[in-house]
C-alpha cells in the first residue's frame, strides 16, 4: 500500500519514544524537547460515505506527527512539526512540515512569532492536530471541519501575542496574526459548484483571539475573528457553458469568520460553547455565475467528565446551517431547511480509555440529520441534498504519545 513504510517509519518513532523516558525526563532550558504520536482509526457509517468509505467501514483513518522545540537562548525558542495522515481520499501519508516557528518572547505581556503559525481561532482550532489533547475523536465539525485541516490549522506570517494581568480580575491572554495561507488542495464548497478549480491561493489572512482568563478558577471567555480571502483559478464546468465560454476565471472569495466561546474545566467536569457565523462572498470574473454572499451558522455545546483516572466521558450537540438567510431554524432539531444538504445536525457521545500514560483508545458514536458537511465525491456524485438524512457514523481510535 503507497505510503505504508512511511507510517512504519512514523510507528517505530512512536515506539522509540515511549521507551526513552518521555517528556517527563529533566530538561534543561536549552535542550532539544521531542514529541510524537501515532493513531489509527476505524470509521463506519449506516447510511452515507462519510470522510472515508464508511459505510462498508474504513480504516483509511490514520495520522502521525513528530515535533520539536529547542531553546536558542534566554528568549528565542524553535518549534517545528512533521505530520502526515491518511484520511479517506485525503493525505495518502504525505509528509510536510505542519508547522515551524522563531518564537522571541520579551516579556510576559509581549512575544513574537515567525513561520508558520497555528491559527488561534476558537477554543480548540491549535490542539486540532493532538488526539491525546481532547476527548472526542472528531471535534465539532461545525466549527472544527477535519476536511478543511489544511486550510484552517496554520498561517505562514508574523504573531503578536502575550498575557495581561489583570489583578483580582484575572487576566488577557491575547494573539494577533497576518500572513498567508497555502492552499494545497482545491477548498471544500458546499453544494454542487459549476465551476472546476485549477489553481488556488490566498493572498493575505489577518485576525485574532482574545481571552479572558476570569477569577474563577478554571472560567474562561473571549472571541476570535478572521478575515482572508482566497483567490482561485477556474475553467466552467462543460455542462455549464459551451465550448467557445469556457476560456479560464479567477474568483475572489473574501471571507470574515467569528467565533464566541466560553470554557469551564473543573476537576472533573468540562463545559464547553461556541457560536460562529463565517461570512464568504464570491467575485468571479467573467461572471459565469452570479456574485453572492452566504453567511453560515456554526454552533456547538460540549459536556466532558472524567470518571476515573483512566476513564473520560464525553457528549456534545454540533449544528451547521450552510446559509442562514435560506434555511431558518426554528429549534435545534425542527429545521426550516427543505434542503437537507443546507444544515447538519450532530449529537455525539465518546468514552475514552487512557489505558497507559502514553497510551489512549476512543470510542464514539454519531447520530447525524442533515448533510451539509458530505462530499458528493466519496458518494457516487449524488447530490448532498438527495443522500439519506438520519444517519450514524460510529468510530474507533487507538493513539500511542511520547
């Protein structure tokens, strides 16, 4: 199988390191720290093809990482991560650098960063890449979507950040970004496009997080806001136009992207909410199709508790609304929607078994209404709005981390 000796390679590193003593080992401020996971999943799925071919089961669900840090001097530390996965038609065990910095930190309450630098967009978008770091096995794909990893984990630019006391009224932690982003496959588009993309790009992604660290130990609150614009290269599709039209367009698609969160971590209870709506235009030029603004509603309330020290249970209720000015919601699960292919509704229960300090197996079930996050192209190239609306996805995964 292509790429199978590349995550063999990734697996004996996995290995290596859950001998070698692990992160807990003394370091001294400027040694070399190494990290690296492994994981495997199983995914299956009633009715639907979903991220794999999962209604007949798939294990195309597989990743692998290795990063590390090292301190330069008093102030300025490296950091670099080589990540590859296999998801479905994505990744193919594809090795690249998933991100790689210059970090100079002044003070407390200043610090810069170069390179290429996680997006600190919501609650979770810097650990989306860390199984071992949350409960679920899928985070909320109304705001976290797996299939746009590549366009929403990382920026190539320039980060401001640093922490504000704020006394007895806790604090800010707070991150100020711009760069770019590389597009390395064409974006997921909601619905079927009459366009064939080419090329694409992004020339500018600017925006921000800012967290309020509240008195009440384990509270936290803030928002985050995004804006970017990708630039994409396109023929027609032939069923669209005939072929005298069908020279090549560019599209521009500004977009602005938002998000309110709270947190709660307890000792043993976590609490979790966010509301985004993400605004995109497109601008096509010649104007094979109509200019348009679409505004998504993206929400989700997540409940975690930890049972024992080697058992964690968690449940959340996502919600996607492709267009809001289209489709009304009236109730969580009474949808003004006549196109299924516009909402998706997502209730999802996990158990995780952390069955060594290195070594962690998940389990998690899905009950799914709706298909706005389904690929027509894993679907035999049914339209998202004719596949079946209630359907369950059921998942496995077994992740090992030094």
């Amino acid at each position: 199988m292509p790429g199978s000796s590349c995550l063999r390679v990734w697996l004996v590193l996995g290995v290596a390191g859950l001998s070698s003593g692990g992160p807990a080992a003394a370091q001294e401020p400027d040694d070399l720290v190494v990290h690296g996971f492994a994981s495997q999943g199983f995914i299956k799925s009633t009715a639907n093809d979903y991220l794999a071919e999962s209604e007949r089961g798939s294990f195309e669900f597989a990743e692998a990482g290795l990063n590390v840090t090292k301190q330069l001097g008093s102030r300025l530390r490296f950091g670099a991560q080589l990540f590859a996965r296999d998801l479905g038609p994505e990744g193919d065990y594809r090795v690249s650098f998933d991100w790689f910095y210059l970090d100079y930190r002044l003070f407390d309450w200043l610090g810069l960063r170069a390179g290429r630098t996680k997006l600190p967009f919501g609650l979770h978008n810097e650990t989306s890449d860390i199984d071992a770091a949350r409960i679920p096995i899928l985070l909320p794909q109304s705001l976290y979507p797996t299939t746009q990893r590549d366009l929403l984990l990382a920026q190539t630019g320039l980060e401001l950040y640093g922490f504000l006391s704020l006394g007895a009224a806790g604090g800010f932690d707070y991150r100020f970004y711009g760069g770019t982003i590389f597009v390395e496959r064409p974006p997921f588009v909601p619905g079927p496009s009459p366009l064939v993309i080419t090329d694409t790009g992004a020339p500018y992604v600017v925006g921000g997080r800012l967290l309020w660290e509240t008195p009440l130990l384990g509270l936290r609150a803030g928002g985050s806001l995004q804006y970017l614009r990708l630039d994409i290269d396109f023929v027609a599709a032939p069923w669209l136009m005939p072929p005298p039209f069908m020279g090549p367009g560019k599209a521009k698609i500004p977009a602005r992207l938002w998000v309110g969160s709270i947190d709660y971590q307890g000792e043993r209870l976590g609490l979790t909410a966010e509301y985004g709506r993400w605004r995109a235009g497109r601008e096509t030029s010649p104007m094979v199709v109509p200019n348009q603004t679409t505004i998504s509603e993206r929400l989700y309330a997540m409940a975690t508790f930890h049972v024992t020290a080697w058992l964690t249970t968690g449940i959340y209720y996502a919600r996607l609304v492709t267009d809001v000015e289209d489709c009304e919601e009236v109730f969580p699960w009474v949808s003004g929607c006549e196109n299924r292919g516009a909402y998706q509704h997502d209730t999802a229960a996990t158990l995780r078994f952390d069955v060594t300090p290195r070594w962690l197996i998940k389990l998690e079930g899905h009950f799914m209404r709706g298909t706005a996050l389904l690929d027509p192209s894993l679907n035999d190239g049914v339209e998202r709005q004719m596949l079946d609306e209630n359907w369950v996805v059921l998942l496995a995964k077994t992740t090992a981390y030094f």
